[in-house]
C-alpha cells in the first residue's frame, strides 16, 4: 500500500501530541485575548439545513463546519490538515483509500466517534429515501456502486465504503480520482449520529436534540433570525478552541448589515456594492478584499419547459456578448471582483482560464456581435425578445439585475421582467425548472476545476438549466481519471463559451468588513472553508 498520505500522517502525529504548540502558533505572543471570546458575524438569509447531508448553502455549510467534522478540515490557506482521521493510505492503484480515526474523538453526549459513523453518513448520502439535494456529490465522489446505490438498483450497503474496525475507514473508488482526499472536507462527508436521527427524524437537527461531533454544539436557532453555536466541551481538541460562541444573524439588507457593524454589534459583514472604495479609506483596519473561489452568472432554462427563443445558441450568446461586465465589476461591485469569460474562475489550483473569443474582443465588438447575432435569430424591434429573470432577495443582486436588463434593453431591444424570491423558495423554483432566467452562483466544494464543471455536466443533481452536451459529459469523464486534466478542463470551457449555456458575470472577492479584533481569518483559503475553532478576539 503506497504512503501518499504519508505526509498527512506525520504531520497528524505532530499535530495530535503538540496541541500547546499549535495554540501557541496559532496566536501571536504580542496578542491578548478579550476577555469575552464571541464572534458574531452576518447572513443575508435562513440557512438551509444543519444536517451535514442535507445542506446545499454556504452559510449552512459555515454553520455545519463548526458543529461536525469530518475525516480531514482546511488550514488557512486550503491545505489539508488532519480532522477526525489522523492520516490515511491509498493502495497501489488509487483506488483503495484507508482513513485511521483518532481514539479520542467523541459525539457531544460523549459517545465515541467511529467509522461506523462516517459508513452511515455517506450511505444516507447516497440513500434515494432521503433524496438529499448533493446526492450527486456522492457519485462525483467515484464510490464504487454510487450511481446503482442512488437510483435504488442496489443496497445501501452496496456503496463503496466500510467500516473494517471502529478506528479504520476504507473507501473504495470506481475509478482513481486523484483530489479524493480534498472532497472529505465537504459536510456531505461528515458523520451522522444514527441513533439520534432515527430517534428523531427530521426533528433531530433542533438544539434539543442534535448531537455534534465538531468544536461547537447548537444551542439556539431562531429561524430567519439566529443560530446560536456554543463550544463542544467533548470535542478532542477543546482546550485549543478560543472562541466560545458564534452567533449568525440573518440581516437582508446589506446597508443595514453595514450600520450594524459600524455600531459594535457585528465583527463580520459584507460590503454593500460599491462601497468598497470608501470603507476602505475610511476603515483601512476592517475593510478588506481577497480572491474567492466562486463564480456569479446567470443560467438558462434549456428544458422543455424552458423558453423557445433560448434554444437558439444564437440568442444566447447574443444576451452573454451584451453585458458590460466592467461595469458591473468596476462600478456597483467595485471590490475587487473579476470579469469573468469563463465558468471556472482562475483562482482554482492547477486552472488556467482559456482566452476565449469574447475575453479578446472590445465592448463596443461585443455589442456590435450581439446585435448581428439577435438579428439572424429574428429578433429586434417588429420582434423584441422578452424574457423573466429571477434572482434571490439581495440589494446587490437587484443592482445587477437591473443593469444587465437596461443593457439588453438599450443596445438589444430586449424586453425583461425582474422577479426576486427569498432564498429557499428562489432554490425550489430553479431546481424545478420554474424560471426562465435565474440567478446562480458556486462556491468550489473543493479546489479544483471540476467542483465548477461538473454543474453543466448533463446528470448534475445542479445542472438547473438541463443543459446536455455529450462532449462535455466525455470531457469530464476523462478528467476524473486523469493525473493531467487541465487541457480537458481547457476544451470543455471552450465548448462552454461557444455553446452559452450559462451567462458567466463574474468571479467573486470576499469583500468584507472584519473587526480589527477577529484574530486568524483565513483571508488566504480561496474556498473560504472557516473554522471558528481557529479564530479569536482580540482584547481592544
């Protein structure tokens, strides 16, 4: 059996036997801690879920990382650092990947956390009774048996993954997929309480009842208002954790998040559009902007049910072609954000983005392109082309709705209604395919360029818009077992851009207001995967 994670193992037993050196290192001599360790930070919206396989949103998987943890975490910068699993093997084929648990990992009602747990969870992950919304995860995963497991052809038990003893985790793949190891830091692999769920059911996530195997316990939700996590007093390496509560307030409006943070009442919020230039001069210590790894575009619906003028390849590209987005990135968003030509964004490890023909050309070509395009497809002003966009509740995504309409207003002759919905019913309406035009936007479940692609791949439980390409589909096939895919991410984005069935806008920054007092922010992982156990206060 070969040593690749050999590294991870050693650094594990490093990292096991020296906590104090690693709470040392992990705040600055010259640092004292306030006396109150709380983080309280912003959400534009309710979450979806805190059932580690059932959630499908960012700030649902912020909640989820602090209350479970599975078999490998993040470190600051996105590499992979020891979590439940102290290390694992990979056998001669890399097919075969074996995790060792630490003996000292408990549940929060002091039950010990074993393999037995992650078998369960990844199971109910592929189960079709549960029918969870990143059950396609699971089969990007590779598990041996995972597409059979989900469509109800095989039993559960069926899935590539086993307990060989209550210390020892074996997966085995269908094919080597060489980022395996970094997928498990994605919450739809963490462990599940089984007695718990099956006490409770669905009920089982609410604070009187859940029960947590990560640095954190949930002990107050308050839905479309707070959730409320408090230090896990049995997790393993409680006596390094700092912070002792992490408070999520759900704020809709930006502005009003912003006032708030102002007053002393938030230590992390998001920058409303446009108003990074100024904070920055007037906050230089809090405001501030780093690459992200997530995409922001807008989806066509190509189902059935989907309008007929989006058929047209022409149409679409015509719509793509007319949104200026230096203005979008330069003028409402103004922090720092990327135009964006492609799906992927360059931030992804391994990735570079290909010059497409519409990165190459000037604006002014664009619109000119974009007209002739509208035109072949009988389209203008005997003929205007109209259409709904659909995006979720937010000031920003209002702003940039209403300039991407006056665009195609202006230099198309395009005629769009703008609809917004609040969160869960604007991810309802777009799975179903009730939308003409809606709003999307992805943050990499791990770093590299399939966690992107693999959205318009034909079978993606995520592919909204049902755009189908047989060559894609081959593409990304080929990819998963190759140790050199970045000329196969190259031709599938460049079949993206020729075909247009997303509207790529931009390239995401996190833009935040952070208090000059929060310690350790990991402004250097893309992902943006944070741990409130890593993070502390700063004593003013």
């Amino acid at each position: 059996m070969k040593k690749i994670g050999w590294l991870v193992s050693v650094l594990c037993v490093y990292f096991s036997l020296s906590g104090s050196v690693i709470a040392a290192g992990h705040i600055p001599p010259d640092v004292t801690l306030a006396e109150i360790q709380t983080f309280t930070y912003r959400v534009l919206d309710e979450h979806t879920s805190v059932d580690p396989q059932v959630v499908e949103d960012t700030s649902g998987g912020e909640i989820v990382r602090d209350l479970f943890e599975g078999l490998m975490n993040q470190d600051a910068d996105g590499n992979l650092v020891p979590g439940v699993a102290t290390g694992y093997e990979v056998n001669d084929d890399n097919t075969v990947y074996t995790f060792t648990l630490r003996d000292n990992a408990r549940w929060s009602n002091g039950d010990p956390v074993t393999a037995h747990d992650f078998a369960y969870a990844w199971r109910r992950a592929a189960d079709p009774e549960l029918a969870s919304p990143y059950q396609w995860f699971v089969e990007l995963m590779s598990l041996e048996n995972a597409g059979s497991v989900i469509k109800g052809e095989m039993p559960l038990d069926a899935l590539g993954v086993r307990a060989v003893d209550d210390l020892t985790f074996e997966v085995t793949l269908s094919a080597p997929l060489p980022y395996f190891p970094q997928m498990t830091t994605h919450a739809t692999t963490f462990p599940a309480p089984q007695a718990v769920i099956e006490k409770h059911g669905k009920d089982w996530t609410k604070p009187e009842h859940i029960v947590s195997n990560g640095a954190y316990i949930l002990t107050e939700h308050l839905p479309a208002e707070r959730s409320v996590r408090e230090r896990n007093e049995m997790y393993w390496d409680n006596e390094n954790t700092i912070i002792d509560k992490t408070v999520a307030l759900v704020i809709n409006d930006e502005n009003v998040a912003l006032t708030r943070f102002l007053a002393g009442e938030l230590d992390r919020t998001e920058v409303p559009s446009g108003q990074f230039p100024r904070l920055k001069k007037e906050h230089p210590d809090e405001a501030i902007s780093f690459p992200r790894l997530c995409n922001y575009y807008y989806t066509f619906n190509l189902s059935d049910s989907g309008p007929e003028a989006f058929k047209d390849v022409r149409v679409r590209r015509a719509l793509a072609l007319a949104v200026d987005r230096k203005i979008i990135t330069e003028n409402i968003l103004a922090g720092g954000q990327t135009q964006a030509y492609t799906f992927t964004p360059a931030a992804v490890a391994g990735f570079t983005p290909p010059q497409t023909d519409m990165a190459k050309l000037t604006q002014a070509e664009r619109d000119s392109m974009a007209k002739a395009l509208l035109a072949e497809a009988g389209y203008g002003a005997d003929n205007p082309l109209s259409f709904e966009m659909v995006y979720n509740t937010s000031e920003a995504h209002k702003k940039i709705a209403v300039a991407m309409s006056q665009m195609w207003k202006q230099k198309l002759g395009v005629k769009t209604t703008l609809a917004n919905m609040e969160w869960k019913v604007f991810l309802e309406n777009r799975g179903n395919q009730n939308f003409e035009l809606a709003r999307g936007a992805w943050c990499g479940d791990y770093n590299e360029a399939s966690t992107f692609l693999d959205l318009l791949d034909s079978e993606s439980g995520y592919n909204d818009g049902k755009f189908s390409s047989e060559n894609i589909d081959t593409l990304l096939e080929k990819a998963k077992l190759s140790n050199n895919a970045a000329d196969l991410y190259t031709q599938a984005e460049t079949i993206i851009a020729t075909q247009m069935p997303v509207i790529p806008v931009y390239h995401y920054a996190g833009v935040y207001m952070m208090g000059a007092d929060v310690g350790n922010w990991p402004v250097g992982n893309v992902e943006q995967n944070w741990y409130s156990k890593n993070l502390y206060k700063i004593a003013r």
